[in-house]
C-alpha cells in the first residue's frame, strides 16, 4: 500500500494593510517651581481630596456591578460637595468611575489568561510522560509533571477568588498601586528608608485632577492656567478657603508655566475657552512638582493605502528587529531610495526606562520620515516566512520565488524588487 504523503503546513496569511488610527488624545507638562508655603498649599488640597476620593471610591466598589444610572454618582457627588466644590465632587467620582471599570476589566483579562494556563496544563497532564496523546505531548517526566500539578492547583485556587470577585462586583483596588504597597516590606532591597517609601506613598495617593469644561474660562475653572501670562490658579475645597490669597476662594500661584512642547494646541484651545484637563503631580525623587495638560484630539480622517499608493509620493519602510529599527526610504513603487537607516532599540531596563526609548525611536522615524517628505510609514515585519525562504536557500532547496513575494500599501511588487527577489511584509501604515 502506497505511503500517504504529510500535507504541507501552510504559509501564514498576511493581514490587509491598514491605516494607523490617529491619537484620540493629547499630553503635555511643564513643571512648577513652587515657593515652601505654595508646595504646603499643595500638599494640604492634595492630602484633603485623597482622602475623600478614596472613601467614594470604597463606596462606589461597594455598590457592585450595575448599570451606569445605578452606581449612584448623584448621590456620592452630592455629600462630596459639602467638603470640596461641584467641580472637585465631579472630578472624583468620575475617576472612582474609571477606576472601577479598569479593575474589572483586569479582572476578566486574569480570568481569561488563567483558563488558558489551566486548559494547556490539563491537556498536557492527560498525556503520558515523554509521549504524545495525540497532538499532545505529554512533560519530560515525573519531576516536571509533578510541579506542573502544583501549578495547576494554585492557578485553580486562583481562578476561584477571580471569579468570585468578578460574581460580587468587587475587585481589588490599592490606591497608591499594589506595587508600592509590598515594596514597604523590602525596603532594604529597594534602598529605601521608611520616610522615603512615605513619602512616595503620600505622593501616589494625592488627588489634584480637575476636569476640563467647556465654556469655562479658558476651558478649566478649577484648575485654570492664563494662556499668556502662564499663571496658575486653584479653587480651594470648602475647609480650606482660609488659605485663599485670590477673590472667591482660589488660590494663585507665583510660578508659572509655558508649555513648550505642543503649545499651540494647548493655545488653540484655551483661547478658545475648549476643555482642558490639568493634573498637579509630584515627584518625590526629584522633589519636584509638575502641571500635566491632556485634551481629546478631534477626529481626523486619515488617507487609506491605496489614496497614499495613488498619491505617488515617497514612503519609509521600517523592518521590527530586536535591538534596533532597520528604515529604508521607498520610492512609489517600492523600490529602496539611498542608504538603509539605523534606529538604535535598546528595550533592557525598567519599564518607564524601555518606554522612554521606543517613544524616542519612534520620534527619530517621524522626523525622518518629515525629513525626506514622505507621504506615511509602512511598518514591515521580515519574520517566519521569509525566515523560511532564507532557510530553505541556506539548505540547498531553493527560493519559492513569487510565493513568499508581499506587498507594500496594496502595491503589487514591480519586476525587479530587490536582488533576492523578495519583498517585505506590511503590517500598518500611517
């Protein structure tokens, strides 16, 4: 009986390219150089909304899930009024609301990664060891299947409380982050003192956010910063109007700010009396203190590939590697224009570090990409398949030539690509 020959595992589809959405909002800072007695202002309204934040946020926990007319913000803003102001109540209850819906949304986001873990492990647990059962290949042996058990309890035991939590409405929040919390038992490890770990505690719990408001004089009343002077005024809470140095209980500042980065924005819409967020922050490392400025972004209607393919401007390819961003310059059909670009991606470090060096190499590609005038960026990811190709090459067996070909912005590949023949797979472009 003739053998049956292994069907051939197929290519991976490459998805339809796409236009980036446009950022649906804007932040900016600016620090503030605050005398003593402004940073005691500061720390008295911070320390005195983040006490009363905290227990409306208990309270809206306690209320569970319902629907959004049920969650009796009403009510909760009403009694925070009566110790701070409508705008300041407003502001609260509307940060307990979006704390809520993010804990629950992490909540179901546990619940789902734990089912995986819990799925993966039982169906390997129900393969022998060394063997497969099936698809299935079963752990390396007892030592390694025993502990694969243990694991497969706790994630049970896990799951259990999430799903409990997630039943009653009630996640678990720590204000301040749950991060900082522990790290009061490691402070040795940390190289904190127990007044420094404080200090950073207060810090992270303090609530000086006010919302922005239409038609309110340049877009925030509580928090209003003048968009030619730069000075910086706050409406005090209730008990704290005896520290008032301004008519009708508010509080100016001596500092002020410039907001250097995207300052005509920021221009455009106070001027315009047009909502303005402001949130007063402070670093407790640098013993510094910082006015952050976030609008939402109107909506722009951004050119599909093939209006940027018509078009028949230049665009910058970009291939993800993992310690650098390799860019080339493209022509309108595709076709590589001068010297390849290096991006330098170092990702090792803390997080705020990784962070602050992808938003880097993403700012150096925008300003290349202005430089050279070029119409978008189409984001390539060189992987498996062409990964294959190179592979099979390297083994003797030959390119497959047109089947492993991809295409640019909807571009069809022109007739001489490169040398290889190969052409680069498009995942975004914007």
């Amino acid at each position: 009986m003739p053998r049956r020959r292994k069907k051939k595992r197929e290519l991976r589809t490459l998805a339809v390219p796409f236009t980036v959405a446009a950022p649906t909002g804007a932040r900016i800072r600016d620090r503030l150089c605050v005398t003593t007695d402004e940073a005691e202002v500061l720390w008295l309204v911070g320390e005195h909304l983040g006490h009363h934040q905290r227990a409306d946020l208990a309270e809206r926990v306690s209320v569970g899930r319902v629907k959004a007319k049920d969650n009796q913000r009403a009510a909760r803003k009403k009694n925070l009024t009566a110790v701070s102001s409508s705008r300041w109540a407003g502001a609260m209850t509307r940060a307990s609301q979006d704390q809520y819906q993010l804990s629950m949304r992490a909540l179901f986001d546990e619940r789902a990664c734990l089912r995986r873990a819990i799925r993966t492990i039982s169906r390997r647990l129900a393969a022998p060891c060394g063997k497969a059962a099936g698809k299935t290949r079963g752990y390396a042996d007892q030592a390694e299947r025993y502990e694969k058990q243990r694991r497969f309890q706790i994630l049970t035991a896990r799951l259990t409380v999430v799903e409990a939590r997630i039943e009653s409405g009630r996640p678990s929040i720590v204000v301040g982050g749950r991060r900082l919390a522990k790290l009061r038992h490691n402070l040795e490890k940390a190289e904190l003192t127990v007044e420094e770990w404080r200090q950073r505690w207060v810090a992270e719990r303090l609530f000086l956010t006010a919302d922005g408001e239409s038609g309110a004089p340049f877009g925030n009343y509580t928090i209003s910063v003048h968009p030619e002077k730069g000075q910086v005024s706050i409406v005090l809470p209730e008990p704290l109007r005896q520290l008032a140095n301004a008519p009708r209980g508010r509080y100016n500042l001596a500092c002020t700010v410039a907001f250097s980065h995207r300052r005509a924005e920021w221009l455009d819409r106070t001027l315009a009396n047009r909502a303005v967020r402001y949130d007063i922050v402070y670093d407790p490392e640098r013993d510094r203190w910082y006015l952050d400025a976030s609008w939402s972004c109107d909506p722009v209607v951004l050119p599909t590939p093939q209006e940027i393919q018509a078009s028949g401007e230049r665009l910058l390819g970009i291939d993800l590697n993992a310690d650098h961003l390799a860019a080339y310059l493209l022509d309108s059909h595709g076709n590589p224009i001068g010297d390849p670009i290096t991006v330098p991606l170092q990702m090792s470090g803390p997080a705020s570090t990784r962070d602050g060096r992808l938003r880097t190499a993403v700012t150096e590609l925008i300003r290349i990409a202005k430089e050279h005038s070029c119409a978008g960026i189409a984001v390539e990811n060189l992987g498996f398949d062409d990964a294959r190709a190179v592979g099979r090459e390297t083994m003797g067996r030959g390119g497959r030539g047109k089947t492993f070909r991809r295409t640019v912005a909807g571009i069809p590949p022109p007739a001489s690509v490169n040398d290889s023949g190969a052409w680069p797979s498009t995942r975004a472009l914007w």
